[in-house]
C-alpha cells in the first residue's frame, strides 16, 4: 500500500523557478506595431503598417533593441529591420517559400545538412527578435522540432554520419531555450567521437544582451570543443555599451566571435554604412564574417540589392578597409556545395 504523502503548506504548494533576467526582458518584448511607433512618434500611416504582414509573421522587438532606435526617425535602419508594412504582401517572381533549400537538405527531424563536414541543428523556432528579412519565416517548425526525444533523433543522425565534423546550432535562435537545455544538448553530442567543432549562430546577444549571463559563460567555457559563435549585426547602430559587455563576456568564455550581415536596401546598403559596421563590430572583439546578399523568400523584396551595387559597395570596402575587415560578399544557392562568391 502507498501511503499518502503529506499535504504541503501554502509556502510549499507555490515553488515557481524564478525567471531569470533575461526571461524577464524576453516577455516585455514589443508586439503591437502601433506601440512601438507611438514610442518613437512616429504616424503609423506614413510608414505603410501591415495588419496582413503582422498576422503573417508576428512583431516582436525586445526593449534593449528599441533603445537604440531614433525617435522621430522614419528611416531608423533598426526599425525598418523590424516593422510590418504593406511592402512584405506582394508576391514577386523569384521569390519563394523556401528560397535555400532547406526542405531538401533534411536530414533528420530538425537536422539540416547542405554542406560536407557540416550539419545544421534546427534547435528551436524561438526568436527574440522577428527580423522581417528572416528567410526561415515560413518554415515549419512544428514539424521540425529536434528536442523531441531529448535530441534523440537529431543526435542519432549526426552520430550515425562520421563525415560530420561540425556542428551548428541554428533556429529560430538556439540562445531562446534556458541554458539547461542547451547544456543537455551539448551533453548528447560529447558522445560523438568524430565531433571537432561546434558553432552557435545567435541574435540574441546583439537584440538581448541580457541573455549573456553566468550560466550561458559558465556552459560555454565546459564546451569540450573549440567553438565559433556567429552573431547578427547588420548596423553599427545595434551596438551599445550592453553589447560591448555581453560580447566581452562570451571572449572570456573562450569562443571566437564572429559577425554575419545581410545587405539590405534601406539599411546598409550605402558604403559609410558599412565600413561604420565593420568597424564598430571589431572594436566590440568580433570579427566580421559574411556579408549576404538577400535570401529570396516571399515578403522581402523591398530588402534586395542588386548584385551591381553589391559588388560596388564590397569594393568599396577593400578600398577603405584591412582585409580583415572586410566580409566575404556571398549568397546562398540551394544546391550549391557551399556559400557563394559574388
């Protein structure tokens, strides 16, 4: 017979997990268009605000982010990053669902694999952010879940494969699940003996620099490999004293920096733009990576940039910069054994 066991006290009964700070400024995110345009008084009508863009594809801005954009400024390259208009709602040709190819380069529930060596681990469809350039904005995430089974699947097919040697842990963003997560991960992967390398891509410390906290350095310095972690920066202006911090604290971990942007009209599509961003992003230790032409995925055309100003811009960057400086101009095509050289 199993005994009953004791009614717990009142103090007992409510033992919540407290949230942590990051998880606290994660839900006061801005979602309401209108609320963010009244914080930066700006006339909602000016700018073309989308109720079918929003019902499309959420808003979502963290407070840190907003922080750094201009009030009174219609043109802030950070909200234009942000905010739904009429222009995400045209179908233009060339432009698709799945504009990289990732439905055919699945491995496994929630594994991608596009590249030899390298297998890309879908970790969540989170984002602290809602970039409406995001080329994964129509992918189905629901079905691609590779935390269920506690990673077991995912894990299996990167086991099973002894040609993978790195592995990159991508989304949505893989900084939106608690560290303890991530750290269990981590721990299923470290049985991969032909594992060498692992690469985080993450927003979040750029848009949340919150979410850099003891637990995630102290996670990151037990990594038995050496790792790279990619951010997103596409303006000078998404950095800030709190960033500088956050990107100080992941180079104490140990890991290696690096910055991948996306050329986008509006935005940093003007050479002072751009040198401001590569300047900006090494003063803050990280190393500038990739500089992307437009993944084409429905609703983002008034993002593109032709491949003649690409080209222009790049050469402008070799003339003004250090080569180290400069990012590699390239684009994703599906099907291609690697990125592409503009």
């Amino acid at each position: 017979m199993i005994t009953a066991a004791p009614l717990a006290t009142p103090e007992q009964a409510i033992t919540p997990v407290p949230a942590s700070r990051w998880q606290l400024a994660w839900r006061q995110a801005l979602r309401d268009p209108m609320a963010l345009l009244a914080r930066l008084q700006l006339d909602p009508a000016m700018l073309g605000v989308s109720a079918e863009a929003l019902a499309q594809f959420p808003m979502r801005v963290p407070e840190a982010f907003v922080s750094r954009m201009r009030v009174g400024d219609a043109n802030d390259p950070l909200l234009r990053q942000v905010l739904p208009i009429d222009d995400e709602m045209r179908l233009v040709e060339g432009f698709s669902l799945d504009a990289v190819g990732d439905g055919p380069a699945r491995k496994a529930t929630g594994v991608i694999q596009k590249y030899r060596g390298r297998a890309l681990l879908v970790t969540t469809g989170s984002c602290a952010v809602h970039c409406r350039y995001c080329f994964r904005r129509h992918f189905d995430y629901a079905a691609e879940n590779a935390a269920r089974g506690n990673w077991h699947e995912a894990v299996a097919a990167i086991a099973t494969d002894p040609d993978i040697d790195e592995v990159i842990l991508s989304g949505g963003d893989p900084l939106s699940l608690a560290t303890h997560k991530l750290a269990e991960l981590t721990d299923a992967l470290r049985a991969v003996p032909h594992l060498k390398r692992l690469r985080i891509h993450s927003r979040l410390p750029v848009v949340l620099p919150e979410r850099v906290d003891d637990d995630l350095v102290r996670w990151l310095a037990s990594l038995p490999w050496p790792v790279a972690f990619v951010i997103h920066a596409n303006h000078a202006n998404e950095f800030d004293a709190a960033v500088d911090q956050a990107m100080a604290r992941l180079r104490g971990a140990g890991v290696h920096l690096l910055n991948q942007a996306v050329l986008l009209r509006g935005v940093n599509d003007a050479l002072p733009e751009l040198i401001a961003l590569s300047e900006r992003s090494f003063a803050a230790g990280v190393l500038p990576y990739y500089l992307f032409q437009l993944d084409r995925v429905q609703g983002v055309a008034h993002f593109e940039v032709s491949d003649e100003r690409a080209l222009e811009l790049h050469a402008g960057l070799m003339a003004h910069l250090s080569g180290y400086l400069v990012p590699k101009l390239v684009r994703e095509i599906a099907g291609d054994t690697s990125k592409r050289p503009l």
